[in-house]
C-alpha cells in the first residue's frame, strides 16, 4: 500500500487522513472505525497523528488492531478490504505543536509524507482530509509549493480553525490557489439528530445497529457512551457518494458554495462590544510595546478568550499580536498576561455573526477559483450551523449504508 498503486485500485480515490485522535475530543475514534469499515472503497495512502494534547500514531494502532480481530468476517463481504500491516506502515507522526504566528514550524514524518504522496505520478489528485489541526498541511506547502495542485483538501475547521489560526492565515495568504473545502459549520449536520426520526437518533442507532456488534462494536462505547458524533466523517463521505470534483452539488459530505474571499478582522489595539467580526473568521489584536532584541515569534503574552489561552508573538519593531477563530456566532470577552507591562491587562470584547464569510473587507483574505465553504442560506441551517442541513437530510441513506456493514460482523 502506501505510496504505491496497483492498477486493481486505479479507480478507487486517494486519501490521506490526518487526525487528532486520542486528543481531548474522542470522536476521531468513531470516525476511524467507519473508516475502516469502509477501507476498500479507497486508496488510503496515509494515516497522520496530528494532536496537540496526548494524541500519537498508538491512538491509530490501537484502532488498527481491532479493525484486524474484525477483518475475517469483513472480508467475506469485501475481500480487497486492506492489510492491517500494510495500514500499520502508512501511520506516521505529524507535529504535536500549534504552529506559531508565521504558520509552520519544522517538518514532521506526517508533513514528508504528504509530500511524497502527492508527488507520486498519478492520473487521480490526493485527498488530503483534515480532522484536526491543517499544521501538517501548511508545512508540506512550505516545505514543497509544487505540492498545491497536486492535492485536494477537505478540511474540518470550525474549532479546529480556532486552535490552527496560524497555520490556516499561512494557508490562505500563500497558497490562496489551493483546491480546499473549508467546512467550518456543515459537518454538525452529521451528528446533530433533532430532525431525524426516532429510529435514527445518535443513541438509538448504536443500541440498534453497533453495540456489541464485533471488537470495533464493542470498543464504540468508549466514546461518548456510544452516542454517534463523527464530526470528521463527513469528509471521508465527501469522497463516496456524490461528486467531489463538484463541491456545489449534494454529497453525504456536504454541499458548498465556492468562495473568493476569507473573512479576517485586525484591530490596531483593543476591541469592544460595538465590534462585529464573521464567525470562523480570522481575528488579529496588534499591540505596541517596546523594541526587544528576540526571535520574531517569541511569545511574550497571552490572551484570555471564553476561559481558554491563547498565545500571543512579537513580530518585530516593537508590535505584537495574537489570532483567533471563533467556533461559533458569539459574544466574548478577552483579558492579556504579560509580564511586559505596556501587554499586560488588556481587556475587550467582540461580537461574531452568521453567515461566513459575510462582506468583503479591507483585511480579508484574497482567494483563488477552488476555494469552497459552508452555503450561507439560512434555509439549510440547523440553529446556527450554517450548512448543516446539506448533510443531515442524507442521515437515513448514510447511516443505514453503514448499519449494512455493521451487520457483516453480526453473522
């Protein structure tokens, strides 16, 4: 397997995994048991640990190992489902750091091997699915910027574009011409069930269908009592069913609008509550402080947003500055540390607002033909997840195709 290509699996889609499984947030672990339920409809060429808390490659393994106790049942339903072995040798090490203000660090295994996958001669472009942090992404940009048409990315943002704001800025200022799926709010529409019918409810369906149904069956209940959250999932369903080279036609992914601008806001000093900013937009406090002789990127204080921190760099000639995302429309306030004085016990506030990523603005992000993010019509909302309904109306045909195959281990 790996960066390899037998001519039985040509027409099959190439995808990349990276993940934060095994940090804070233990649906990864769901979405890799349906993918690997679903491993013979792909060329997986990849599986990258990106966490930034105690997340490493032992998450995926252990994931591995059990889809492998499952394996003899599986196969006499899909035979060309993959060795576990061959899984074991594509999961690598990505980074374990946010990126700083520039937007990449150093390289990791995870972002080499981004870069040789997408360089390997193929008719067919990489499918880069993102479930956490794009850290590794943005480093295999910089590190090779030939790799920017040669892949495509599906990336889960939203509160993963909170923590990768860094990375994300790089992103779209470097590489605006990359082909990317930004979904910051429609992948809810896969795990928020208050319109499904009864029988499809997050609970109901693992009591049904999941439960104690085979080693993978059995270790779902670790993860959120076995209530079905996945909200990475909806990238790996992009690819099967649909058409993913159209990402503005419906898919069990999700269906976008495509996009020529991101949303980012840069206040010279504080904000206030008179302050409006686009939710899953890029917001930037600058400060002015004295001129030291450090590395540009040195954090020298943090901000308080929501009862989370968040670090804050010196660019040089005495100006420094922090980013942020916010996840969601809300009202926030924030409050800087420092030991430097002239940084320290800043106060403020702000407001963000649906839709994304709203009018255009000076401070925006200029972006290129590909770019895609969440529809804005308030029609397919699900409260104020904007998108979300372009996934949940596929719940029935999406879930019950996977009841099928849970049902394979049942026999």
């Amino acid at each position: 397997m790996g960066c390899a290509q037998s001519s039985s699996e040509i027409t099959k889609p190439r995808i990349l995994i990276s993940t934060d499984i095994g940090g804070t947030d233990p649906d990864d672990n769901q979405s890799m048991i349906h993918l690997l339920m679903y491993a013979n409809e792909f060329q997986i060429e990849g599986l990258v640990s990106t966490s930034f808390q105690t997340g490493t490659t032992d998450n995926i393994f252990e994931m591995i190992d059990l889809y492998e106790k499952d394996l003899p049942k599986l196969r006499a339903h899909a035979p060309d489902l993959p060795n576990p072995d061959a899984l074991r040798a594509l999961t690598k090490q990505g980074t374990t750091k946010e990126a700083p203000y520039k937007g990449y660090r150093e390289s990791s295994e995870g972002s080499d091997w981004i870069i040789k996958c997408a360089k390997k001669q193929s008719d067919q472009p990489l499918w880069v699915l993102v479930w956490g942090g794009i850290e590794d992404v943005a480093q295999a940009l910089h590190d090779a910027p030939e790799i920017e048409d040669k892949i495509r990315v599906y990336w889960i943002g939203g509160p993963n574009k909170k923590w990768g704001a860094n990375a994300y800025a790089y992103i779209a200022e470097k590489h605006p011409n990359l082909w990317m799926i930004e979904n910051n709010a429609t992948y809810r529409g896969w795990f928020m069930d208050s319109e499904s019918p009864k029988d499809l409810k997050a609970k109901v369906f693992f009591e049904n269908y999941i439960k104690n149904v085979g080693h993978m069956g059995t270790d779902f209940i670790n993860y959120y009592e076995g209530r079905i959250k996945m909200g990475d999932t909806p990238s790996l369903a992009y690819v099967m069913n649909g058409n993913p080279d159209d990402p503005t036609t419906e898919s069990w992914g999700g269906e976008f609008v495509k996009i020529n601008h991101s949303s980012r806001t840069i206040f010279q000093g504080n904000s206030s509550i008179a302050d409006t900013v686009v939710a899953y937009g890029i917001q930037e406090w600058h400060f002015k402080g004295p001129e030291l002789d450090i590395p540009q990127d040195s954090v020298c204080f943090t901000m308080e947003i929501s009862k989370q921190v968040w670090p804050g760099y010196y660019l040089g000639k005495g100006v420094y500055a922090t980013r942020y995302s916010s996840k969601k429309p809300e009202a926030a306030s924030y409050k800087t540390s420092s030991a430097i004085p002239e940084l320290d016990g800043h106060t403020g506030q702000y407001v963000s607002i649906k839709p994304w990523p709203g009018k255009k603005d000076k401070d925006d992000y200029v972006l290129g033909e590909n770019w895609y993010g969440d529809l804005p019509d308030e029609a397919l909302f699900l409260k104020d997840q904007q998108g979300a309904k372009t996934i949940s109306r596929h719940r029935e045909a999406f879930l019950m195709d996977w009841a099928k195959r849970w049902a394979w281990l049942n026999n």
